[in-house]
C-alpha cells in the first residue's frame, strides 16, 4: 500500500505537483519507439495504453515499461540523460557508476535540471509471461498481455485498468470510463478485480465503467 505521503502526492492536481516535482514535458509514444528502436523490449503504458482506440485526453506524462534485466542496457542507451529513482513520491538521482537502490522500480528521465521531465520508466520483473506486480498468480501470455497501436507496442487496456485500479483516482476512473474493451477482455478485468476484492471497480466495469460520484473526464 502507498504510504501516506505518496497517497498525498497522488492527490495533488497537476500545477502543484510540476510545483513541487518540475515541470513535465512527455515524449510522445512516436518519440519513444525512436529513441529505444531496436535497443530493448519496452510498451506503452498507463493512461495512455488504457486509452487506446478510446476519446484521448491530456496525459501529465508517458509511461514506459521495460525489463528490470535490461536496465544496464537502458541506462548505455540514455547516456547524456538525467535518470531519477522514482518511489513513494520521493526523488533520488541515478548517478554513473551505481546501482538501483534496492526496491526501486520506477525512472523519471529527463536530459539534464533545465529540462522538464519526459518519460516515466517502469521496470519489469515478468519473464515468459506477463505477470502482475501486485498479485503473481496473475499472469497472462506476452501475446495476449500486449497489443500494437499505430505500429507502437502497447501494455493492453484491461492490463493498464487493472494497475489502476488501487489508485482510483478521477483520471483512473475515467480511463475506465472511456475505455474501449471487447466482452472477452471486459469479463477478464471484473473477473480479475472481484478477485483483488476491488468490488466497487468491478462493478463499474461490469456496467461500462460509468464514472459516478458527478466525477467529470479531464481534458
């Protein structure tokens, strides 16, 4: 579970938090697959991923996943990039020559203090199959985990849904709201959710994921 300092920084809106944090600048998904061409297996994900083929809306940043064990490689790759660990809402500096803090999973990259933040990596420890972070006997087929999007690989809707769900924030009830979810993948999250014992989500998803609670899209 978040603590509570990060359950605070999540409920911050947008302005406060590049206030406190900087300012974010996302790469977009097209930017992304350029810069990682060919280097490392890596998908979209977030907002953005349970977002597709749905409404679009303004995404704070762009998040990115990768393989834990590919991280050496990623870092070979960003050289001349500022990397930042990234976790229960504090920030420390990924600096040459030293490990990941142990725990650590997340990476806020930008090129150096005077620029804003542009992507938001994700490290992955799945192997064969997708595996949910926050439950392992969850676990699906690379093939059915993933999905491409205008070219570009994307972590598929229910999945990004299902890693948003213990945030359930406006914007992640939203995603849920406006997501795009054929019946087979609609009964595979509220099968999954009911599971987790995250019974109010279930239920909106079960029913097209109506917001409620007069919560209103963002831009």
């Amino acid at each position: 579970m978040p603590s509570a300092f990060a359950k605070a920084v999540n409920d911050l809106d947008e302005a406060a938090f590049q206030s406190l944090y900087g300012r974010w600048d996302p790469l977009e998904p097209a930017a992304v697959a350029q810069l990682l061409a060919g280097s490392v297996r890596w998908y979209i994900a977030g907002g953005r991923a349970a977002r597709a083929a749905a409404a679009p809306r303004h995404h704070e940043d762009t998040d990115v996943v990768v393989r834990f064990a590919d991280l050496d490689k990623l870092r070979r790759i960003l050289a001349g990039w500022d990397l930042w660990e990234a976790h229960d809402g504090a920030l420390r500096p990924l600096l040459p020559g030293l490990g990941l803090t142990e725990g650590r999973e997340q990476l806020w990259v930008r090129l150096d203090a005077q620029h804003p933040w542009q992507i938001d990596f994700l490290l992955d420890r799945s192997g064969e199959e997708w595996t949910f972070k926050r439950d392992a006997s969850i676990r699906l087929p690379w093939a059915r985990a993933l999905h491409v999007v205008v070219g570009i690989p994307h972590l598929r809707p229910e999945l990004a849904l299902l890693h948003k769900a213990h945030l359930d924030r406006p914007k992640d009830r939203a995603d849920l709201a406006a997501a795009v979810l054929d019946p087979v993948a609609r009964g595979w999250l509220v099968t999954v959710l009911e599971q987790l014992g995250h019974d109010e989500w279930a239920g909106l998803a079960k029913s097209g994921g109506c917001i409620g609670k007069g919560e209103a899209d963002q831009p």
